[in-house]
C-alpha cells in the first residue's frame, strides 16, 4: 500500500489541460489552426453547473427537479474552455451574442460543437467506464 501522502492536496493535479483543434477556420497570422485551451473541472464545480442547469418542474402537483442535458453541457463546455475567453465581452458582441453559451453555439459549426463537447467530456473523465477504471487500478 503507498502512503495516504499522495492524496494529499499539494501532490494532486489540480487541473488536466489540453490543447485541442476544434476547427481549421480560425487560424493565425500565418494560417495555422489556432489551438482551445481546454481544462478539466472538479467534481465541486461541476456540481455548481448541474444546479445551475436543473429546473424545477410540477407533475401532478408535485416539484421534482430535473437537469436540461442541453444547458447543463453548454454550461460544462463553458466551464471547461480556459481559451478562447468565451466570456468577453467583446469576443461576444464579433458575434452579436450575449453569454458563453450562446457565444460557442454562434461560433462552431454543429459538428465542431459535437467534437468540442466529446473532448470536454474526455478531459473529465466522462469517457471511461468503470470496467476501464477497475483495470487501471489493478495495474
């Protein structure tokens, strides 16, 4: 067994952060496919994004809450992209939109969104399932 040390928060990652093409149309002063800056969130922040994203909803007189998938994981890519800033200001009137989310849907094509959305979900830790994960650790 290792020492309970490596748990520690000062010898844990905080954040993974990748570099990732999410399309050819922005490029650079000399053509080339400017990279997003994409991190990973901790699993408090994402909480903070799923609340944010469930409503409340009555059926048959009773509140249940429910998480709209849809906000919940712009919000997530939102959350998750370091760069471009997705929340200037000015980087959201170029496209005359207000909000993150809506400054990334005017931006990328359906299937550029699609790319980013299974690239935020893989730097989170949402592509592996459990059987992975059990393997990992055996090794």
């Amino acid at each position: 067994m290792s020492d309970i040390s490596v748990f520690f928060a000062s010898n844990v990652d905080v954040k993974t952060q990748e570099d990732f093409i999410v399309s050819p149309r922005f490029k650079d002063t000399e053509g080339k496919p400017v990279p997003w800056v994409i991190q990973s969130v901790t699993e408090e922040e994402n909480d903070t994004i799923r609340k944010s994203a469930t409503k409340r909803t009555k059926v048959k007189g009773q509140l249940h809450n429910e998480v709209d998938q849809v906000d919940y994981i712009a919000k997530l890519v939102v959350a998750s992209v370091s760069f471009p800033n997705l929340k200037a200001a000015e980087l959201q009137q170029s496209y005359g939109v207000m909000g993150a989310e809506a400054l990334v849907k005017k931006m990328l094509l359906s299937g550029e969104y699609a790319q980013l959305i299974m690239k935020v979900q893989e730097i989170n830790g949402f592509d592996r399932d459990m059987n992975d994960l059990v393997e990992d650790a055996k090794n």
